[in-house]
C-alpha cells in the first residue's frame, strides 16, 4: 500500500469537518481553533494510546474475559429455557462437514436481557455511577466541557440512547440549546454496554479482541462527537453552561433509582427484555424491507452484470467517503454497503453483515477502519427514539430536540466515521 493511501485519512479528517462546519447554524461561531486542534488531538492520542501502547491495550482487551464469562452464564440459562435452540447439546447428529447451527434470538440476543441485569445492579451499587462520574470529570477538564455535558458523555458508555437522558433529566429544561445538540450527538456516536456486548459477540468470529475494540471506539468517538456537535451548533456568547456538581444523579434519578438489589435486578432484567424484543422486531422488519427493496429493484434494468439491490445503492453512495477515512478504493464499495446499511437502517444489521461477507473482503486494517466507523447508533429509528425520550422528560424542549434530530444523526455518522479515520492512521504498518 502507498504511503499517500495510508494517510488519507488525514484528507478524510479535514472533509468530515468542512462538511460539519458547512452545515453549522452559525459559522462565524465555530469554537476556537485552539479548542479545535486540542479535541482532535485528544482522539489521536486515545486511539494512539489505546491501540498501539501494549500495557493499555492489554487492560481493555481484559473486558472479553468478562464478556466471555458473561456468554458462557447466559448460555446457561438459555440453553435451560430454550433446550437445544438456546445452546444446550443437540438431541440428533449433525451431517459430517455441518456446524450446530446459531440462533440469535436464542443463543446470542438473551445476553442483552443478562447484561441489561447486571448494568441495573451495579448502577444500584454506585460501580457504574463512579465510572460515569469518572469519565464526566475528565471530560470537563480535558474539553472544558460543562458539568452536564460531560455526565451525558459519561453515560453514554454504559446507558443506551432511552436509559442515557435519565441521568441529565433534571437539567435539560435548562440547558442551553447548544449543551442540547452535544447530549444529543454523544448519544448518536457511542454505544451502550448491553449492546457492545452484543455486537461484540457477533463480530467475534470476524474481529479479534472485538469487545476491546468496541469499547476504544466509544472512548475515541467522545471527543469527536463534542468537536462536531460545537462545528455544527456552536451556540451564542449569550449561552451560558449548564453545571452541576452531580449531587442529584449519584442518588439516580427517577427511572434510574431502584429501592434494593432484588428491585434493580428485577426492573433492570424487564427493561432488557423489552430491548430483546425490540431488536429481534427491528430485525425482522429491516430484513422484510430489504427484500421487498430489492425485489422491487430486480425489476429494474440491469446495472452492470449484478442486479441492483439496496446494498449495491448504498456501497456507491458511501463509497467516496469510505475511501475518503482510509479504505483502499477496491474495497470501498463493500465498505461503503455496510457504513450505508448502519447509517439508514440499523448498525447491528450492518455487523451481521460484516461478520457475513466473505473472507478476505477486507484488509485488517480496513476491516478495523469499518468496524470503528460503525460503532455508533446514528440512524433514523435512534432518531425518533432520542427525540421522543427526550420529549418524554421535558416536554417543552420536544420541538426543539426535534428540529435537531437529523443534524445529531448526521454528526453521529461524521463522529464515528473520523474515529474509523484515527484508527486507520494509528495502525498504519499492521
């Protein structure tokens, strides 16, 4: 590979903050370029150190011990429940050359409703609430942020996109419109612990060390986010930032405060449940969408010696900008489908279809490239979900997160994309 595609990336950087700035409510009002270069500076250094430095390395990746434990007790219970569809041995042999075959509803998607336990239990027992109070400090005094804004940003590594705006409920009537934007971008460009399990695992024939990986990419998306979300609503010198010494949120606020372990596990166990359902019914419905979108497409002449389908639509689409953050342009269009498929439908669909394509599709290191690019919930069903919970807690801000609902998809996709950007420039020579 040439020096000049290794460091593309560097160009990818530079277009996804003119789009980001191109698209700003007011361009005069841009944050200092000071603030500017110390932002990105600060996600290099974490995908640097993160990636490349052994020791720190090696203390991230201790999370697939963790997650492993996690799959093997969950595949207990569900093998119990479900029998042989849940894990449990087969009750007949399978054909010589056949593997037992994977059911996601039942082996895979029940560690949604077991994590989703566990993240209630330790919240109860302030374990979570310290690590999000931790990374809402650093935050503040790496980026300056206000106090609500980094609590949001912390969050948002351990709470999905509906449980996340529970921790800052008590603020948003009276943050600025600004502070608004940013809870909302870092809720777009990260994802929760149930779900980076989740993903994790599906990738884990595909990527090595998937969970770490997942993880770093929520960690070097933070700075990302707030740089776009400021390019893109920078608000006005009349703004003043909301703060909060978190008093409130350690004893957690109502929908995050249970009354003892029993009742933690308990609602904590029903609200997994509830997101079970909703991804196997996200699912099912993507997949029927897709076939009937394609087979309304196969009735189009053809393009090229394939037929056209959505995917071949999105990998064109997405192809330009694949390319732009470091991906070898033979492999840009397949990059490209799957960064499509996350963006308009739905990002585990797009890991299901990554860890489908055949091997070799993808270099290591552009298959890195993707897998960080990905790692966010920016697409349009987030979009109606973070917009009606916010509307939900604070109604009178409902209009106002609406009008900047697909402005925070939009920076959710550029802030992942420039984290899948640093990671393809820090692995340079792999």
């Amino acid at each position: 590979m040439e020096l000049f595609d290794q460091l593309r990336g560097i160009f990818g950087l530079a277009l996804l903050l003119l789009i980001a700035w191109t698209l700003s409510e007011d361009r005069s009002g841009r944050p200092g370029w000071i603030w500017m270069a110390g932002a990105l500076a600060l996600q290099g250094v974490l995908a640097l150190a993160i990636v490349r430095v052994p020791y720190i390395w090696d203390i991230v990746t201790l999370a697939n011990e963790g997650v492993a434990a996690i799959e093997r007790a969950t595949l207990d219970g569900s093998s119990y429940m479900f029998g042989y569809l849940g894990g449990a041995p087969l009750p007949f042999e399978l054909k010589e050359g056949v593997d037992p075959p994977l059911i996601i509803a039942f082996q895979i998607l029940p560690l949604v409703i077991v994590f989703s336990a566990l993240a209630a239990l330790l919240w109860h027992w302030g374990v979570l609430r310290w690590l999000v109070n931790g990374l809402s400090l650093l935050l503040r005094k790496s980026l300056g942020v206000s106090g609500v804004v980094g609590l949001s940003g912390g969050a948002n590594m351990f709470l999905g996109v509906v449980e996340s705006p529970l921790v800052v409920r008590a603020y948003f009537a009276r943050m600025s419109r600004a502070e608004l934007f940013q809870v909302m971008v870092l809720a777009m460009s990260t994802i929760s612990g149930a779900i980076l399990i989740l993903y994790a695992t599906t990738l884990r024939e595909t990527v090595d060390d998937a969970v770490g990986h997942m993880i770093s990419a929520s960690l070097v998306s933070l700075p990302a986010a707030l740089l776009i979300a400021k390019l893109m609503v920078p608000g006005t010198p009349d703004d003043v930032a909301t703060d909060t010494d978190n008093s409130d949120d350690e004893r957690g606020e109502p929908g995050l405060r249970y009354e003892s372990s029993i009742d933690a596990i308990v609602k904590g166990t029903m609200d997994g449940m509830q997101l079970f359902l909703a991804v196997i019914a996200v699912i099912i419905v993507v997949f029927a969408l897709v076939s009937l979108t394609d087979q309304i497409l196969a009735l189009l002449p053809l393009v090229g010696e394939q037929p056209l389908t959505l995917k071949r639509i999105f990998g064109w689409i997405f192809a330009p900008l694949m390319w732009a953050i470091g991906i070898p342009w033979a492999e840009a269009q397949a990059a490209g489908g799957v960064m499509g498929t996350k963006a308009i439908l739905n990002e585990y669909v797009a890991y299901l279809e990554l860890a489908a394509l055949p091997e070799g599709t993808f270099a290591p290191r552009s298959l890195l490239i993707v897998t960080y690019a990905l790692c966010g919930v920016a697409n349009l069903a987030s979009v109606g979900l973070l917009v009606s919970t916010i509307g939900t807690l604070c109604p009178e801000r409902r209009a106002e997160a609406a009008g900047l609902g697909m402005k925070s998809w939009i920076a959710g996709n550029i802030a992942t994309a420039m984290t899948g950007a640093w990671i393809g420039l820090v692995t340079i020579g792999r």
